[in-house]
C-alpha cells in the first residue's frame, strides 16, 4: 500500500481488510461535507459519508509522493451524500485527472448508482516523477472525493478489468446495490 486517504475525514481503519485510512492530507483547494446517512453497497459507510469537493473554486487537487516507474492501482472512492443531489441525475457532474490525463470524463454519481450508494473508479498508473497529481474539475455543482487508495500493482491482488491489450487503462468497479 502507498496511500489510503479518508477525504474530507478522520484516520479509519476499515474492518473488512484493515487497511489505515489517514485523516485527509496532502490536497490543494476544497472544502469538506459530511452526511451520517447508511451508504449502499459496502461494509465501510465511513470511508464514504466525508467528502472533499472543490467548494467555491473550479476545481481541488492532490498530489502523492510515489516512487518513479512503479505502476500503481488508484481507487477512488465515491457516493452522492448531498441531500439536494436526490433522485435526479445530471446535478452533479466533473472529470478526474491523472497527471493532467482525464482518467475519467463526465463522472455524474447518481446516473451511475444513485444517491447514498458507493461508487468505486479505478485507473492504473506507471510513475514518471516523483508525484501523483490527482485532479478533481467541475462541469455540474461541485466535484468530490470520498476516500482515496492507491496501492503499488506488485503488492495489490489482481482485479477484473479490460483485456490489458486493448488500449484502455481505467474501467469502473461498480459496487452491488
């Protein structure tokens, strides 16, 4: 493991795989919410009831220290938690950026699984510096992180995805209702 980040919230220790979470740390620009509701699809509501979003700016970033040409797996963590975001899609809408590349374009939460339910999107990455640069952009209200993890592909355990032949390097794990 090289980064868990509980975004927008305290250090947590997930019960089902005991990875440490860190309280939010090495981000640029946002604000933080919260929403105590029951989150669907996962045993971990913590991870998923804090956010960090981009608040009155356009956008807000992190950036990682990671060790150059190692490839690494990132998992971000995501549910609709804002009351007013219910029952409608299209409300709240933005792109996710790896080192400057859209890893994922139009992300629009409640289209995909609806409000209060966890969403994971994962994208792999070979290191060419010294740091990761995550960036969250507004299209629609704010864009948001719930919890971040980013683990080197030597020491993760495989996960289904797209033949690695195809050209695509990110795909979305959607997590069952």
């Amino acid at each position: 493991m090289k980064h868990a980040i509980n975004s927008g919230g305290g250090g947590y220790t997930s019960a089902s795989n005991g990875i440490a979470y860190d309280a939010d740390r090495d981000f640029s620009g946002g604000d933080t919410w919260s929403n105590s509701g029951t989150i669907e699809g996962t045993d971990e509501d913590t991870l998923y009831q804090t956010e960090r979003n981009s608040g009155l700016g356009s956008s807000f970033s992190y950036n990682l220290p990671v060790t150059v040409g190692k490839s690494y797996r990132i998992t971000i963590k995501l549910a609709e938690i804002w009351h007013k975001v219910d029952n409608v899609d299209k409300q709240r809408v933005f792109d996710i950026l790896v080192e400057g590349e859209t890893a994922f374009n139009d992300v629009d939460i409640y289209y995909l699984v609806g409000g209060y339910t966890a969403l994971d999107l994962e994208h792999t990455y070979v290191a060419g510096d010294g740091t990761l640069d995550i960036k969250f952009n507004n299209f629609l209200q704010k864009a948001k992180v719930s919890a971040i993890l980013v683990e080197e592909m030597s020491s993760c355990s495989p996960t289904p995805g797209p033949d690695p032949d195809d050209g695509v390097s990110a795909h979305i794990m959607v997590l069952p209702r």
